[in-house]
DNA sequence: ATGGCGCCCCGAGGGCGA
C-alpha cells in the first residue's frame, strides 16, 4: 500500500499539479495539509474521478487537511483531541483496511510556532503535547497506526541544508526536537531515516531567495510508524523533482509502501 | 531565513507561512 503525504500550499493553486502528480505516482492514499479551503469549496469530484475515497477537514483561508483513499475509509474523526478551544483545522484520522491489516491514518499539519518564544511557540508546543497524548492512547489500545504530514520540525541539523539558520528558529530549537524525541521514544519509527542515512535529503525548499536552485531545503515532512506496522516498511522516498515543476507547492509529496 | 516568494481574501495590501 503506497500512503503519501503531500502539503499542497493551496488546493485552488494546485488544481492542476496535485492531479498530475495523483496520475504518475498513483498512491493509494495521498494525506495532504493546507488545503486552504473550507469542505465545500473542496474540488472533490477531481479526484472521485479518478476513484479515490475524499474525506476533507477544512477551514477559510488557512490550514485544513485531507484524505484521498482508494481504498475505503472508516471512523473518520476530525481534529486533535485534548483542546476544544482549538479551531483550527490540522488534524483528521481515518482507518483503511489493506489485505491483511488495517491501519489507522493520523494526518497532520502541526503549528509553525513562529516567532518564537511567543504565544505561537506555546501553542506548537501544546499542540506536539497533544499528539503525543493521542498516540500513547492508540498504542494502549493496540491500534496499529502512523503519523504523517507536515511536522514542521527539522529533526537534526543533517536534515537542514544551513543549520546554523536554523538554530532559533520554532522548527529547530532545541523544545521543539525535544518534543519530537518523546515521539519517537514512544517507540515509534521514523520511515524515511529507517531506510536513507545521511544529509542532503529534504521536502521543503522555500519560495524565496533562490531556494530550490540553490538546494537550501529543510526535511520537515514525516512518517512516524507504531511498533504494529514498522515491520511492514518495504520503502520511503521522496518526490523531490516536483519541486522543480510548473507552478510547485513549496513542499513535495514524500511516500511509503507498507506491506498491509 | 527574509527585502527578495507565493498564497489567501470579493478587490488591495496586509496576514501568514517556514
């Protein structure tokens, strides 16, 4: 089963690169962030189309996150538990049965938290508490589950083609990798380091200053695999040669194949 | 790593992202 997570930066921006890539690289689930979009405004017909299950949880002008599945989807639940003032729209889960096993999608657009320290920083923070929160209460009902989307955290300074600009920044300090360690102590596995050591391997290139030409990108798009499911890894890569297309998002799609 | 880019919004320039 091939899962992908992909942040679009605009479903009405990318109305025609999102299903040009959909095409050629035929996942069977594409989770993707920043729909910028409400649920109605969500072009889903585009991709029922093309035989794909659409669950949406957007919101105006910002955030909003998907599932595209063509395989069914069931229980789908919207929004992260632990905050019922939080109305912002970066969180869906949704459960897809494979051939032999069935997983739970956990898809997600954590805060940027910049600047930080701030209000923002706080609320990323809080926000990574509550993921953590909801992943120890899959693992203590032995629900065989992944984490993906857009993490906004550079996990180490291979993971930045410049570190040291990174070093205040809300994605690299040291709170937010720390955060991200207790993830991982969980016991859950990191997809893409799991497979592919070494630096030079990013999903984020930014819009500005000659980013993508000159390779100054950052990895900030992850999986992260219960202990259930890390076995089933067959591979992780990333679609970086998106980037480099018509009218790109400045993130690209970053994939597994698990054997479900 | 921000001046620079690109997206959003009923309309123009400010908020936001990373």
């Amino acid at each position: 089963m091939k899962i992908a997570t992909f942040n679009i930066n605009g479903i009405k921006a990318r109305i025609d690169a999102l299903p040009q890539w959909l095409d050629e690289a035929q996942p069977d689930v594409a989770i993707l962030q920043e729909i910028k979009s409400v649920d109605e405004g969500f072009p889903r017909e585009l991709f029922e189309d093309r035989g794909y299950n659409v669950e949406t949880h957007g919101q105006k002008s910002f955030n909003g996150v998907a599932i595209l599945s063509k395989l069914a989807l069931e229980d789908v639940t919207r929004g992260l538990p632990g905050d019922d003032s939080d109305d912002q729209a970066r969180y869906i889960e949704a459960t897809v049965v494979g051939d032999h096993s069935s997983v739970r999608l956990c898809g997600l657009y954590l805060p940027n938290g910049n600047p930080a320290p701030g209000p923002k920083y706080d609320y990323k923070l809080a926000w990574m508490q509550r993921l953590e929160d909801r992943a120890r209460a899959l693992l203590a009902e032995e629900t065989p589950f992944l984490l993906t989307g857009d993490f906004n955290i550079i996990p180490q300074a291979e993971d930045a083609a410049t570190p040291d600009a990174w070093r205040e920044d809300a994605l690299f300090r040291p709170e937010s990798r720390a955060a991200w360690r207790r993830l991982l102590a969980l016991g859950l596995t990191e997809a893409f380091r799991a497979r592919t050591q070494g630096p030079g391997h990013y999903s984020f290139w930014d819009y500005q200053a000659g980013a993508w030409n000159r390779n100054n990108g950052i990895r900030i798009d992850h999986f992260l695999l219960s202990p259930a499911i890390a076995d089933s890894l067959r591979d992780c890569q990333i679609d970086k040669d998106v980037r480099g297309r018509e009218k790109p998002s400045d993130h690209v799609p970053v994939w597994v194949d698990l054997d479900l």
